[in-house]
C-alpha cells in the first residue's frame, strides 16, 4: 500500500499559472484522507513553499532546496541540511560566468542574482523576499551557500548543463531544474537522495512512496519511489526514467495520476 506521496512544485503541482487546482486539492485531500503522508519536493525556498502551499496538509518534513535542505514546514526547524562546500563555490561561479549564465547565489534567508539577470524581478511574489541585485554575486563568498543557480537562454541550457555536469563531476552535483536554469549543489545533495532520506525518518519503505516530477531534478525520486510518475509536460529524459507519464500540469495531471494511480490502491 502506498504511503507517502513526493510532489515537485514548478511544472508539477502548480499549473502554468502558479496555482493548485480544485481538483489537484480534492485528490491530494483524498490521499490524505486515506493515510498518505504529503512530502513536497522543491528547488524553491521555504518562504515560496509556505506561500503557495498554505492550504495543503503538509504535516510531514518537506524537501527545499532541491535536497540541500529538509525542514519542518510548521515551524521553520531544519531537520538536514547540506551546504555548498566552500572551496568550490567560486570555481563553480567562475564557470557559470564563463558559459555565459547569469550568477544566482542562494543563502539560507535570501536569494541574490548579478545585476540585469532576466526576469529575476518576476520571480518571487509578496509575501515571498524578492531577489536581491548584487554587481557580481562572487561578492557573497564566504558567506554560506545552499545552492548556485546558471540563469540562461533556454535553447542551450540542457547542453550546457551536460557539459558542466562533466567539468564538476566529483565536486558538484549540477542539475536542471527549468528550462532557464542550472543549480549547483553539495554533491551528496539530490531529491532523490533527500526523499530516501525522509522517508527513513517516517519507517517507510521506497515501495511505499509515490512520486511525480517534471524535470532533471526529479529523475533520482521517481528511480527511488515504488512508483515514479513523470508529467505529461516533462522532458523526454524524465519521461525515460518513468513508470507512468500522466496528464500535464495545464491538465490536472497530479490529480488524475492520484485518481488513476494511488486512490484506488489504497485501504
């Protein structure tokens, strides 16, 4: 029987217009219902997660940071955390400046972007901090990092992101979490892994766990659930790695793969 059910957020919980369908919130309320345990997977920070998440059940340690870190959503408590490892933070930097990215430089309170990247101003809403504008986000080290981000042109992104995968091979775990950008973490730092990880924390076995995700970041959680479930909206390479490919996110896809793929084996 199924336990716990792994939702990424952008592309995958949330509609193309940044919101939770009725009938996204009929289903996930069903599962709950029903026993499962809510674990929402993210590259986003707790504060965007707290926002858009308000009304959900989320009882369970919830995943930020693409794994970095795990934290108790009701309280802000951090329950694991990885940081970037400080000798490679400004090598990685370097890189991301080299291939042509705008510099991204998270810290466990704020975000901070190089001056004039696209779109940076759009990307968080009230009550969530905005990015703050920084000439060359070089400038933050050494103060603590969860995680880099490459901003950039999507029609290049993911062959870049395979070319950089290779140079930080060994220090870096480099993932896509958009179609704009690459993230740079501590190199034992992955959903998938944090996903094993709460779900040791909850006596659960990865037979138990249901997962369903939209993009590179998301393949270590659907190769670690009993059942991986990649969006209809996904890239092919996440669909590759997939028991099942539901309905895109402008199709209430996690609510369909809930009423077709969970609810009914659930007692």
């Amino acid at each position: 029987m199924y336990r716990l059910l792994a939702l990424d957020l952008d592309g995958t919980l949330l509609t193309p217009q940044h919101t939770i369908s009725e009938r996204t919130y009929a289903a996930l309320q069903k599962a709950v219902t029903a026993g499962m345990v809510l674990v929402v997977a993210t590259g986003q920070t707790l504060d965007v997660l707290r926002a858009v998440c308000a009304q959900l059940p989320l009882e369970a340690p919830q995943i930020i940071y693409n794994g970095a870190i795990i934290a108790d959503i009701r309280n802000g408590a951090i329950l694991h955390e990885q940081l970037v490892p400080p000798e490679h933070i400004l090598s990685a930097l370097a890189l991301i400046h080299n291939f042509g990215l705008h510099g991204v430089y998270h810290t466990r309170g704020r975000v901070y972007v190089d001056q004039g990247t696209p779109n940076a101003r759009q990307w968080y809403r009230p009550p969530v901090p905005p990015a703050i504008e920084v000439d060359d986000v070089a400038s933050l080290y050494p103060e603590p990092c969860v995680k880099l981000v490459g901003a950039g042109e999507p029609a290049t992104l993911r062959e870049k992101r395979l070319e950089l995968e290779r140079l930080l091979s060994g220090k870096l775990y480099v993932t896509q979490a958009s179609r704009e950008l690459i993230e740079f973490l501590h190199p034992q730092v992955s959903k998938g892994r944090a996903l094993q990880t709460v779900t040791a924390m909850l006596g659960l076995a990865p037979a138990e766990v249901v997962a369903i995700g939209d993009n590179h970041n998301d393949i270590g959680m659907l190769r670690f659930a009993g059942l991986g479930i990649a969006m209809g909206n996904a890239h092919d390479e996440v669909k590759a790695e997939a028991d099942y490919v539901t309905l895109r996110n402008s199709e209430d896809g996690v609510a369909a793969a809930i009423e077709e793929k969970v609810l009914p084996y659930l007692s």
